[in-house]
C-alpha cells in the first residue's frame, strides 16, 4: 500500500557516523533545511559505527604502517600519513566545536586519550621502523614520537608484549603518546541525539528499496516502513547514501554515469575480546604490527585497549573473513545482485588480480580458535586460550573499480561517489572511515553545494580552524588546535588520570 509523497530538502541513507556528521554539518550551516533519515535497523550506530564493529582508532596515521610505504630507493613516503593526520584534526575541531557549544557532552563518553604504538619483529621490519620514525619525527604533526629497539625500554612501555618473549629476534616499537580511541558508536548516537533536537526527522526500521530521478531533477524514494508495512514515497533535493555496506546497490539504483564500473567485495572482520580483567590492566596502548603478506592492507594486525561502555577492554585482531553479505544485517544475495552489466569486466579483472587476497581469505576462514591464538601469541607469548573470545566485527565492502592501474583494482580506502550536479552522493569503501568523517563530509557539501559554500565558509571556520588551511605549514595554528581540542575533549587531563 503507497502513501501520499512527502517532499524534502534532504534525505540521509542510514543513520551511522557519516549520515550524522553531514547532518551536523548542515544543521549548523543552514539551520533551514528540512532533512529526513531513513534506517532500516531500530537505533542509530549499529552496523559500521558501532564500537564492536571497528578499531575504535582515531586514525592519525600515528602507529598505522600501511600509510607509509617504502620507495624503491629505500625512503619513506609519508605524504599518505600526513594526509590522513591533517584529516583527523579537522574531525577533532568539529567535536570540539560541538562540546564547547553544548551540543553534544561528556567527551569522555566518546574519546579517551591512549598511546599509539607501532611494533616490529626481524632486521628487515626494524630498519623500516627506524627509517619510518626518522621521517616522520621531525614532522609537526607527528611531534614527541618515539623509538626505541631496547628490550628494557620496551618492557616499561609494553609489558604484556615483552613478557616471556624469547630474546633473539630483533624488535623495536615507536610510540606517541597523542593517539585516541575512539567509541564511534557512542559518537553517532550522540550526535543523533543532538539532530534531534534540530527537528531532524530521524525514522528507524524504514528500509529505502528504490531511488529514481524524477522528471524535475528531484530524486524519488520508495521507502518499506517496517512497522506499519506501508510502502512512503520521499521526494528530495538531495540524497546521501550513506548506508555503509549498501550503499553500492542504491547508489547503482540511481542510474547516474558515475555509478557505472564500480564494484564492491566485501571483507567480514573477527576480533579476540580478553575476558580476564587483570590482562586487560597489564595494556595500555593501541600496538599496531605489519600486515602479513597477501592480506589486505585493513588487516594489519593489532592490539588494542579499548573503552567501550566506560570500561577497559582489550582486543585483538583482525582476522579477516568472508561472507557474500555487504552489511552484517545484509543479504547472502548482496555480492551476486551487485554485479551488473556495466561492471561485470570490472569485477571480474578484480577476481584475476586479488587470487592471493582470496587464498588468504579463505586461509583466514578456516582457522581454529587455537590457530588464532598463535597469531596472539605473537604480540602476548603467554596469552591463555580460556582469556580469550571471538567477537564478530563489522562488513567492510572493498571498493572496485577501473583506475590508471588498471581494471579492476581494489581500493582500500574511503570514497564518496557524486552526481555531476551534486544532487546525489554515495560514502563507499572502509577504513580510515569514520575518523576522517568531518573531512569526508566537507567533501561532499563542496562538491554537492558548490554555490553555498563562499556563504558558509566563515561558520565553517568557526567550527573547524584549519579548514582550508595545511597545518604542516601551519605550525602555530596546529600547536593551538592541538591544545584548545586536548582541554575541550578532556584529553590532556585524562592522560594524566589514567596513566
């Protein structure tokens, strides 16, 4: 049964971290837009945002190996690095901006200050290390990073790790004591809490099944209400398809030509959670290692201390592993149905290209409980199986798609698809995700709201300082953004409680 049409300025797909924060963005922009959100699962923050379903790292670009990649002369690039740290900051002034303004509370609740460290084993990895740490040290942005290949020194900043380890094996570590975890899920509850009180329309278990553009530019929604049964039609300006995982089937369902020659393959995530308490007290820092060979660049192995709930947790992770769904709640259909003609060659390319990725995967899928211990035992040699539980992670939905490198190359990374007329955007692809949002979504207003954003840019700047601005070449604003968002969020202070 259809219901009338409802007309509205925008429409948000999903109500996860991305959704929230362009809505946020919006609302303090242009108070006067009427937005709707449309969620198919009962609460905000349950399938990518959620904190069980990701690393909770605020991705700086700190301790994460994958974003500074060797050179065939032997040096360092860290212009991805740098890149992704810029990103982070701008998040970090938004949430701060919206602390200090009442907007949202208690920071603690959703960012808690925790060392990022990277950790090495073998000569070849520990001159990387080293190599790595000389390049960045100097950087601004990565000041008071440290290095150190002494067992002794090791054993103070990472006690767990060192304990019972066999010495003969070369091992160093960097650590910096400016990293963040990060409770994404508490994050975009919050900040649906808040779009609420803007008479954002936020309506759960409402499933959006089709999008079509109407013949006045406007796109038409058909939208399943799972609580009455009734099919809605919403008409909108715009649309964000922010659905995580599915995104790719409704932004294929619009039809616009940059929707054509992508693909998606998707990764599911395991994490060890420790059950035992008195482990969890032994670790306080977020230990990234290097990715194994053939794994993706998302399955860097790491060990992270975590506060879900206001609660110490330590996890450990992640195993990849593989199911047809491209969200947790998804369909085993979802990989099949989103082949299509137009992206077919793509896909396929992608299947002759990534057969160690699938080796890998499907060595990752039939590991024993005790197999994945010995992965633990890497970082904890005296890690007891009974400690440890399995917790199964969010979908992540790999972007495919045809680049200078080829067709059917794998991206790993965050991508947002628009409409030349900007009346219709997609967030697809994974990590660093949710902790560039405020960056990803800026990207979205400039290239969907062009004609506003000369009359935005001051409020734009009120809430985020360095918009527009490189923070590299900006020391003194970098130094002062670094301070006023460690008093804000509570971080600097925290750090000292907690050491």
């Amino acid at each position: 049964m259809s219901s009338i049409q409802q007309k509205t300025d925008v429409i948000l797909i999903g109500a996860g971290v991305m959704s929230a924060t362009l809505g946020a963005l919006l609302k303090e922009l242009a108070p006067e837009l009427e937005i709707k959100v449309f969620e198919k699962l009962a609460k905000a923050g349950e399938e990518s945002s959620n904190e069980w379903n990701n690393a909770g790292t605020g991705h700086a670009a700190l301790c994460e190996l994958n974003y500074t990649s060797e050179k065939a002369d032997g040096s360092i690039d860290i212009s991805k690095a740098i890149k992704i740290n810029e990103h982070f900051q701008l998040s970090r002034q938004f949430w701060a901006y919206l602390v200090k303004n009442n907007l949202i509370q208690n920071p603690q609740d959703f960012i808690m200050p925790i060392p990022h460290m990277s950790m090495v084993q073998g000569e070849k990895n520990v001159s990387f290390l080293k190599k790595r740490f000389e390049a960045l040290a100097n950087n601004p942005l990565f000041q008071g990073m440290e290095y150190s290949d002494d067992p002794e020194k090791l054993k103070e900043w990472i006690p767990l790790i060192m304990e019972g380890r066999a010495s003969n094996e070369p091992i160093a570590a960097t650590k910096i004591d400016s990293g963040t975890d990060v409770n994404f899920g508490a994050l975009t509850r919050m900040l649906f809490e808040y779009l609420k009180t803007k008479d954002v329309s936020i309506n759960y278990n409402h499933a959006v099944e089709d999008i079509k553009r109407t013949n006045d530019g406007m796109w038409k929604l058909k939208v399943y209400n799972m609580g009455t049964g009734n099919i809605e039609e919403h008409i909108a300006k715009f649309v964000f398809i922010g659905g995580g995982g599915g995104s790719l089937h409704l932004l294929q369902k619009t039809g616009i030509p940059e929707s054509k020659h992508i693909g998606g393959f998707p990764v599911s995530g395991l994490f060890m959670v420790c059950k035992n308490q008195e482990v969890v007290e032994q670790h306080h820092a977020k230990v990234y290692g290097k990715a194994k060979v053939g794994a993706p660049p998302m399955s860097v192995p790491h060990l992270d201390t975590r506060y879900i709930d206001n609660k110490k947790s330590l996890l450990f992770g992640p195993f990849a592993g593989f199911s047809p769904k491209f969200l947790k709640t998804g369909s085993n259909m979802d990989l099949i149905t989103s082949v299509k003609p137009n992206n077919v060659i793509t896909m396929l390319a992608a299947g002759v290209k990534e057969m160690a990725l699938t080796k890998y995967l499907i060595e990752q899928v039939m590991l024993s409980h005790e197999k994945r211990m010995e992965e633990l035992r890497e970082f904890i040699p005296n890690a007891k199986s009974e400690d440890w539980d399995i917790v199964v992670a969010g979908q992540r939905v790999q972007v495919i798609k045809d680049t200078p490198a080829g067709k059917g190359t794998l991206q790993f990374g965050t991508e947002v698809v628009s409409a030349a007329d900007g009346s219709v955007a997609a967030l697809l692809g994974a990590s660093p995700g949710a902790s560039t949002a405020v960056q990803v979504m800026l990207e979205v207003l400039e290239k969907c709201f062009p004609q506003r954003m000369a009359e935005w840019e001051p409020k734009i700047k009120e809430m985020i300082p360095s918009y527009g601005v490189s923070l590299m070449q900006n020391q003194e604003l970098l130094r002062e953004i670094q301070r006023s968002t460690d008093e804000v969020l509570g971080l600097s202070e925290k750090e000292l409680a907690y050491s």
